[in-house]
C-alpha cells in the first residue's frame, strides 16, 4: 500500500497530509504565525486551587493560565524556589508542568507534572513506572521481545513504552533513542529546578515535524514537500534523529504539477470543512460539531433502491457510512463524544454485523477510539481522545 506524508502551505497554515493507498486520511493544519503550545514543559506557578473541580489553575507564561487535574497529578517536580519534598501541590508552588491538551474555544490549556519525552519508537513518562507495550502490537513474541530489551532500563523514576513504530525496530536503534530520552529527562528535570518562573524548558517541534515521528511508521515510507524552507528543516530533523535509512524525504518537482492538485489535498481540506459528506452510494452523511458532542447522521439520500430488500439496502449504505465516518474522524480531528444515527435496522444481527464491521474500521485509526454501544433510541455512541483542536477551529479560528 502507498504510503506517504505530504506538506505544504495553504494560506497562513502548513497542512500536513497523510496519503493512503489513493486518499488522504488525516489532515493537520498548524497556523504560521501562532504556533502549537502542546508538549512545552515550562516553570510554572500555581495560582488557584479549586477543591470541588480537583484541580489547580497554574499560570506557566506571563498572562497565560492553565488547568491541572490533581486526582492523577502524581509528584511534581519543584524547583529549588519550593524546600519541601512531598507530593502535594499548594498555591505559590513553582513546579514543572507540560502541555498536555491544546486550549479549546473557552477551556484553557490542560498541563501535567507527568513530564513525557517521545521518541519515534519509544515514550519516557514520569508518573509512572515499569516497562510497557503499545496495545497495537498484538504479537506475543514481539511483545515479548520490546519488554525484554526495556527491562534492563526500567527505573523507579520513570515507565518507558515502546510505541506502534518499535514493531521489528532493532535492539541497538532502540536503545539508543532510550539512551537519549533519558538523558533528555535528566538534564530537564536538573536545569529545570534552577529555572526562574514562565521559563519555557522544552519546545516542542513544529506539528509537520512532529507528524515525521508520529505517523512515519512504516520503513521507506517517503515524506514529500513544495516548500524548500519546510524541506531543509526536515532534511535536518532526520539527520539528527538518524532515521535517514528509513524515512527518505524529497522536494516535490514543479515539472509535475502542484503537489496540492496531484494529491487532490485543497478539494479533501475544502470537503472536510464542509458539513455534508456525499457517499458513493448516493446516501450522506450530516456531521455537526457543538459544544457538548459531535452528532453525525447517515441519510439514504439519492440511494434508491427499486429492489424489495429495502433492509439489505440500508445495511449496505450503513456499511459505507460507517467506512467513511472513520475516516472522516480522523481526517477532521473529531474528539469526544460522538454519536452516530445509522439507517435503521429491523433485524438484530444485521446491527451486531455492522458494529463488528464499524469496530474493525475504527482500529485504523492512530487516535485511541472507543466504541461504546447501541443505545435504545439506536444511536451508536463513540469517544475518541482529545488531544488537538478539530481542523475547522484550527482553519477558521487561527
């Protein structure tokens, strides 16, 4: 299957583009002139403490507030401005917090004292410790083979967890990214305690950089770009990560048309902004985001059926709908709840078969996903993490 990670510039954004077997499925646009604070760890003071939410409101840049769950906040790090050795989390505090959660419209950012140190193949997390596996690595053997070459590492400071992208990684690769995250986390953490207030301690790349790490799975899988700048910088970013083997990258030739057309990018941006979503079938889907939840409808529209089944024709509209609504979760960056109203369906097992079938095609997605069930009323209920804006806030509220 062809697989490759396009950007460009479009406007005041760099779009990313994952291209996948003839489609893009997923898009990430990033603003040039307000770039993402999700990752930063900065020094932050703590402000507010609000007991019956459980949570401290710490500002971590001048003028900028965040929100702090306390029920999992784990043990912070103080800086030396702070002489006290346990774990709790008092108003004046100037401890080191990492943006976990992007701002959303009204909701500030959401920060963490679990300080996180991502690799290509592996996380380095405080909070908690022991050695773990990506849930997407089903293999026992191979399961087996990530924990044994971890476990020499596992620390009572910290968990490591070897991502999706460690599959079939060698051992020496490995340990060597563990090697530099842990020494990444050491000198923070003690540079960190010295640090004044608002310091920002760690930047993290740009989005198209960090979508090399996090989506560039596969080995050869080719990164290409328009923009010569773009191109350099991420020429350098795979050097220094030394995934040169792995990850070619190529400046896109103008002899070939623009790269935006080739790979139809501006009409799959322009459709993934729009609230109706044509099948092939001739029936649509109608996705509403509001404040509390995503809805998304799936209408028979010009999907005429002159056959008698009229039951087997809906289940096959289903079917597509449910194929189309993954993708276009990921390609929109939808989170929360989201509640889907399939066509109806008379017959008991046809609904448990399109569940089966919705599930399988949720799993392709790299953003956790949990199907929950069937209600009475027989709208199908979903949450998928949260993590980024969705992309019309990022396009439309820059």
């Amino acid at each position: 299957m062809e697989k490759k990670l396009l950007i460009t510039k479009k406007d005041t954004h760099v779009i990313s583009a994952l291209y996948e077997d003839g489609r893009i499925t997923e898009l990430f646009a990033e603003p040039i002139l307000r770039p993402s604070l999700l990752g930063n760890i900065y020094v932050g003071k703590v402000k507010n403490i609000v007991k019956n939410i459980g949570a401290a409101f710490v500002e971590f840049s001048k003028g900028q507030m965040g929100y702090l769950p306390l029920e999992k906040a784990g043990r912070p790090v103080h800086t030396n401005a702070v002489k006290r050795e346990d774990d709790r989390i008092l108003i004046g505090d100037e401890i080191l917090v990492q943006v976990v959660r992007e701002a959303v419209k009204t909701k500030p950012p959401t920060l963490s004292v679990n300080l996180n140190f991502s690799g290509k193949y592996l996380v380095l997390g405080m909070g908690r410790t022991g050695v773990h596996v990506s849930k997407k690595i089903s293999e026992k053997k191979e399961r087996e083979r990530l924990k044994k070459i971890l476990l020499p590492y596992e620390s009572g400071n910290y968990e490591l967890i070897a991502r999706t992208n460690s599959k079939g990684i060698l051992k020496e690769k490995m340990v060597e990214e563990l090697l530099s995250l842990k020494n990444r986390y050491e000198c923070l953490v003690q540079t960190g305690k010295h640090k004044v207030v608002f310091s920002c301690l760690y930047e993290e790349a740009p989005l198209y950089l960090e979508n090399i790490k996090n989506l560039v799975q596969d080995a050869g899988m080719e990164i290409e770009t328009d923009i010569l700048k773009i191109y350099q910088s991420i020429l350098e970013y795979v050097r220094e990560n030394r995934w040169e083997e792995t990850t070619p990258v190529s400046l896109w030739n103008e002899e070939k048309g623009k790269l935006s057309a080739v790979y139809n990018l501006d009409k799959t941006l322009e459709n993934a902004l729009k609230k109706k979503v044509w099948l092939k079938s001739g029936g649509y889907l109608v996705i509403e985001p509001t404040e509390a939840l995503v809805s998304i409808d799936v209408n028979t529209g010009k999907a005429v059926n002159k056959k008698k089944d009229v039951q087997a024709h809906f289940f096959g509209i289903n079917k597509e709908a449910a194929t189309e609504i993954a993708l276009q979760l990921r390609l929109r960056n939808l989170s929360g709840i989201i509640l889907v109203d399939f066509i109806d369906l008379e017959e008991k097992s046809a609904r448990e078969e399109l569940m089966s079938f919705f599930r399988g095609e949720l799993k392709k997605d790299s953003v956790p996903v949990t199907l929950v069930d069937m209600t009475k009323l027989g709208l199908v209920e979903l949450t998928r993490k949260k993590k980024r804006k969705p992309l019309h806030e990022e396009i439309f509220l820059a």
